[in-house]
C-alpha cells in the first residue's frame, strides 16, 4: 500500500470515507450538469471548457456550443474564426485553438472518431492528465482518477499534506486511492463537487462535510500550514487606439502573436503610450489622434488591466497606409472578439452616441 499506508488510511477507512463521499453526492452533488452523460465528444467540449472557468460561467456557453456543434462532424466544418466566436467572453482563448487543433488532427489521425485511449488523448493538444482521466472515466472507458484544484485542496487538508511540487505524485497517488471503482465517474464528479461546494477556498464549511470525523485538518484554520498559495494579482496598462473611419467604421486586426487573446480581432493594442505613437507614426495616422482618452479596468482571474483607449478619427482613409480589409460596421462583426474589446464598443458608444 505503502505512502505510510496511505497516510493512515488502511482499506476498511477508505471503504467508508468512499460511502460517505458517494452518499453526500446522491444527495448534494451536482447532478443537472448539461454535460451529463457519456458522450465522449460533450464530455471532451465541457471539459476543456472547464478549465480555468467555474461550472456556472461554462453552462450558458457549453449550451451555445453544443447547439451549434453537436457532434464531431458538425464541429469539423468549424473554422478557427467560428469557434473564437462563440468562446468570445468566455476567456483563456488557447483553449478555442486547441479544440479547432483537435478538430484538425480527429480528421487526420483518428478517422473522424474521438479517439478512447487514455494515452492517445493525453497526445491532443491542451489536454493534460486530470482531462484525460476526466473524459476516459466520465465516458465509462475506465477508472482514471484526477488532480483539478478543487481535488487538490480537498486532499491537502484532509491528508494534511502541503500543497507543492514534491507532495503532487502523492497527491495523486491518493486520489486514486479513493475512487470508488464500482461507481468512478460518479466519485470523481463527487470529488469536485465536494471541493467547490463544501471544502471550498476560503471558509470551507467543515461542519457539513460528509469526512469531518475522518479529516486531518477538521475544523480547517483559514492559517492552517495546508493553505494552498493565494493567486498573486499582477496590474498590467495597456494602451489601446481605437480607430474609426468617416463611415463610423472599426480598424480592427486579428491578433497574430502570443498572448491570452490570440485569434480573435481588437483595436491594436500596446503596452505602453509610446509604442502607439510610433505605431501610428508608421501608419501615417498621427495627425488623427484626438487625445481623447477613456480608460477603464478589465480583471482576469491573475492579472488587472488598466486598459486605455485613444481615439482616432480617420476623415479619409486614402492617404493611410491601414490594410483597406480591416474595417468593419459594429453590425458586421460575426467573428470573436475579446471582452476588454466589448467594452471598448460600448464606452465609445456611450460617449460618442455612436448608432
Ligand atoms: S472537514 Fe473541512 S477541511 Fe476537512 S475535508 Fe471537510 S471541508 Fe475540507
């Protein structure tokens, strides 16, 4: 059995915390999930639509996907431009990429099916090791337990074992150790049900967790040694133009290299006031520049953005040297774009009474 025989947990206690997960899951757990069920292809969407994103933002817009692509062969006359349009809001948009890759690669390699072995999806892109066993065990292709962080600071406290690097082959040692293998996909739903709902971040309630008797840390102390690291919050200025043509017309580009909105389309942006000036230099707009500013903040779960917008009012766009293919009618736009980019829209809207 060995890692101290699972941290004081012989079979007989396992066998009882598993009753006590699975029996505050028939009651608790979160059953109503639009996901439920063994698709492999739903499971696979909502899984990398979970990453990074909490169940109730990923409903409304697991819902808008699934009633566009429902199954694998609608999703392969996707193009990329498509599926950024309906993740646009959602965030973290590597993860639209990596499902258009996926997409690409179905069609290529796995003869147009969702391929069923665990290290088979392991190789698709954006999928790591709590995915893979995520879509394996929730579509009944095994028994494959997972590590998300909900899972981890449950196990932390309940095994008193520090959230870090050396102790993560323990702690998924010990995931495994628990799944109940008669009912595993309903276990590991359990597990993250449990995570978020009652053994949470902040103020976990211990009282009404279903394995208090048998937890290491009951009652938990917000200060306790277990306490997983606090998200640093970076602030971040960036410097936006927002051009517009004598047609109330948009100049927007299609962001092209890295960064957390790639492939979806924005006024050009910079990262600082005098990188904009010389971009503008370079494409002759300069004179244009009203020095109207309006700035206004944009959150990310790690990083502040203190965005602010410039305007520039091109009366003729003869003499610019801007692509001619890059304007667009707010109407028109039928491509994704990022939130900060939805807000720049509507404060112009509301300051510039734009129709
Ligand atoms: S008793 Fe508290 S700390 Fe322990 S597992 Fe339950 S909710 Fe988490």
């Amino acid at each position: 059995m060995s890692l101290e025989i699972k941290l004081n947990c012989p079979s007989k206690k396992r066998a009882l915390i598993r009753k006590k997960i699975l029996d505050w899951y028939d009651a608790n757990g979160r059953h109503d999930l639009p996901w439920k069920g063994k698709d492999i292809y739903k499971i696979w969407i909502s899984e990398i639509m979970l990453q990074q994103t909490q169940v109730q933002s990923a409903v409304p817009y697991y819902k808008k996907f699934i009633d566009q692509y429902p199954d694998l062969e609608s999703l392969f006359q996707a193009s990329l431009n498509d599926i950024m349009k309906i993740w646009s809001g959602l965030g973290f948009y590597r993860r639209a990429e990596n499902i258009y890759k996926t997409s690409i690669r179905i069609q290529n390699e796995f003869n147009r099916e969702f391929p069923k072995s665990y290290d088979e999806i392991l190789t698709l892109p954006g999928i790591g090791r709590t995915t893979a066993s995520a879509i394996m065990t929730f579509s009944g292709n095994g028994h494959y337990s997972i590590l998300d962080g909900n899972v981890k600071r449950f196990l932390s406290r309940f095994f008193s074992l520090e959230i870090n690097n050396s102790n993560l082959n323990s702690l998924w040692e010990l995931s495994q150790y628990l799944l109940s293998v008669n009912r595993p996909s309903d276990f590991i739903q359990a597990y993250m049900d449990i995570g978020s709902l009652v053994c949470k971040k902040s103020n976990p309630l211990c009282n009404k967790c279903p394995v208090k008797k048998q937890c290491s840390s009951y009652p938990y102390k917000s200060g306790s040694a277990y306490k997983s690291k606090k998200t640093k919050i970076t602030e971040k200025n960036i410097w936006s133009l927002v051009i517009i043509n004598n047609k109330g017309e948009f100049y927007l580009e299609k962001i092209s290299y890295d960064n957390l909105w790639r492939g979806l389309y924005s006024s050009p942006v910079f990262h600082n006031e005098s990188d904009l000036m010389r971009w503008s230099k370079s494409h002759k707009i300069e004179e244009f520049i009203e020095y109207d500013i309006f700035t206004f903040s944009h959150k990310l779960s790690h990083i502040t953005f203190t965005f602010n917008a410039i305007l520039c009012n091109i009366k003729y766009h003869k003499k610019v040297s801007l692509s001619e293919d890059n304007w667009y009618n707010l109407s028109d736009i039928d491509f994704g774009i990022p939130k900060y980019q939805d807000k720049i829209f509507n404060q112009y809207k509301s300051i510039y009474d734009y129709n």
